[in-house]
C-alpha cells in the first residue's frame, strides 16, 4: 500500500537554509521512496497572515516554487501546486472550523506566543493578532486532511499542527464516520531545529536566516557572522555544539563529516572552520542557484507547472470534498 506525503512552504520570506533542512531536505528523500504518493504545495494563503504587500507576495510565492524545482522535485512524479488555485482547500477549511473548538485553537503555539509577548509587553493581550493568523492551524488541517495525507514532515516546532489536524479529523469521523486519513508527522531530530549565525533557531523573525540561494560573497560574509567561543585554534572543539558543524554535515559527504569531527576535536580555528563550511556550502547550492535564477526569470513556466500540477491536485480534492459534504448533508 502506498503512502500519501504532503508538506507545504509559506512564502513569509526568501527561502533560507531552514526551510532546506528542516522541510524540503527531508520531503525530497521521502519522494525517493517509491511506494509513497507525494505532494507539495505553495503555502500562498498562509503567507497572507503576514504578507500584505501584492509585490513581495507574488515574488516570494514564485521563490518558494522555484526553490522546489531547483533542488530536485520532479512535477512529474509528484502534486506540485500552489495553495491558492484549489479551492478545495478553502471550503474544507471552513467546514472544519465548526468542529474545531476554540479552546484548541488558544492552545496553538503561534498564537500562545503572540499572547505572551503581548503581556510581557503591558498590550491588550490580542494586539497584532489577525483571525487568519489565529485560525491558521484549521487552514492547515485542511491542506494535510484534503489529500488523506499520512505522512506529514515538519520540524519540532510544526508537530502540534499534525496533532490539531488529527484531533478534528477524528471530531467528525465520530460524527459521520471514517472519512479523514489520521495524519502521522515526521521529524529529522537531530537538525530539527537548524541554529542561525547568532546561535538561536534560524528563523526570519530573529532575522538570522542564511538565504539558500546566496551569491558566493554574501553568503561568506553571513557565514562569517556565526557567533562562536573565544577558544585558540589549537584547542579541541565540541561538534555537537557547533552551529558551524551542525551546518557543515548538511551539505558534506559522510567522509567529508568524519573527517571534519576529528579536525574540530583535533583543534581547528574558527576562521578555517568557517572557509570549509562556505567551500561545501558554495559547492553544493552552485547548480541549483544558477536554475533558481533561470526560473524566476521567467515566471511563466513556473506558473505552467503549477497550473498542470493544481489541475492534477483537483482532480483528488473535488470528488473527496463532494463525498465530505454529502456525509453532512450538504451537498444535492
């Protein structure tokens, strides 16, 4: 029996080296996988909860489809399609909102957040919060349910949308019986959660991200901001610790990474450390920086293979949402 894999990127920002290791790394080596169904998507309609510009929407939306083609997705052998030409989505996400309590919904982790800072802040306890930011994980449960997705990869930080996404799933199959697909994640533990050049999570909030697709000279100049210690070059240096290890072993061969930990346990200098690291960064983003460029330069052809891929997501969304509906009594 084959599995249904789907994971999906917002376009909140240009695609950084977070979003490659903790989603489309990960999401890529599952598609290599024969036995499972994938299907990836451009998060356009989530991006809208912070993205108010129609620019900067249309160029990052563009940015994130390209980043997937230049790094290896195949429109061929996977969905490939953007959020917001399946309208599917939008209905289902309705529908399970009347069955999503909004207790569940204050539990989400975005929104906790945005409560918390608010407070600490001396706020009104909702300033800034809009009701797509709060209702997100409803629009997510409808991204993973609509597919009968099983397999959803995420970082640690993404897990409680799976589980928010399977708790209303079994909502309304109580009601009117197996419908929705119980959704599974999966998570990459030890490069989860991938540090930025300050040492914290890289995210575009803390604005330490490293941009993927980085010209060689700006992407030397960041990777030469990484904090580390004050330790001399001779002395012995934890790996686990790194940030500069921890990005090394994501673009290295395994040779490449034994070698690499017994420099730094040998003693390496910080400076070296940081010129290997831009060397098998460079070397591995090389090719797929130059089709990255040749895509958004002509945005007609990404929009050719998210149309065919949206019309080929259709044609699972459209008979599953009528069968949804008609359970409900809805649909004639």
């Amino acid at each position: 029996m084959s599995k249904q894999v789907l994971t999906g990127i917002k376009p909140t920002g240009h695609i950084h080296l977070g979003n490659y290791v903790g989603a489309i790394k990960p999401a890529l080596r599952l598609a290599e996988i024969e036995s499972y169904n994938v299907a990836y998507f451009v998060a356009d309609y989530h991006g809208l909860t912070k993205i108010h510009n129609q620019a900067e929407m249309k160029e990052l939306s563009y940015g994130v489809a390209a980043a997937w083609l230049a790094l290896g997705l195949d429109p061929d052998r996977a969905v490939f399609y953007r959020q917001s030409d399946v309208p599917e989505i939008f209905e289902l996400s309705w529908i399970l909102a009347c069955f999503a309590p909004k207790g569940l919904m204050n539990r989400a982790h975005a929104y906790k957040s945005m409560v918390d800072d608010n407070q600490k802040g001396g706020r009104e306890i909702d300033n800034g919060v809009n009701m797509g930011m709060f209702t997100y994980p409803i629009l997510m449960a409808a991204d993973i349910l609509l597919f009968r997705t099983e397999l959803v990869p995420v970082g640690k930080d993404q897990i409680q949308h799976v589980e928010i996404a399977r708790d209303i799933a079994e909502t309304f199959n109580k009601i009117y019986g197996e419908t929705f697909v119980l959704p599974e994640y999966v998570i990459q533990e030890e490069t989860s959660v991938l540090p930025g050049f300050d040492g914290r999570k890289m995210s575009k909030s803390y604005n330490n991200t490293i941009p993927l697709f980085e010209e060689p000279k700006k992407l030397q100049k960041l990777i030469n901001k990484i904090k580390t210690d004050s330790s001399l070059p001779e002395e012995p240096k934890d790996p686990e610790t790194s940030v500069i290890f921890s990005l090394y072993q994501e673009f290295a061969t395994v040779d490449q990474v034994e070698k690499m930990k017994v420099r730094f346990k040998e003693g390496i200098g910080w400076g070296e450390a940081k010129k290997e690291l831009f060397q098998v960064m460079n070397s591995f983003i090389e090719k797929p920086r130059s089709k990255y460029e040749e895509l958004m330069a002509n945005p007609h052809v990404l929009d050719t293979i998210l149309n065919a891929g949206a019309k080929k997501a259709r044609e699972t969304t459209i008979p599953f949402l009528r069968e949804i509906k008609k359970k409900m009594g809805i649909y004639h």
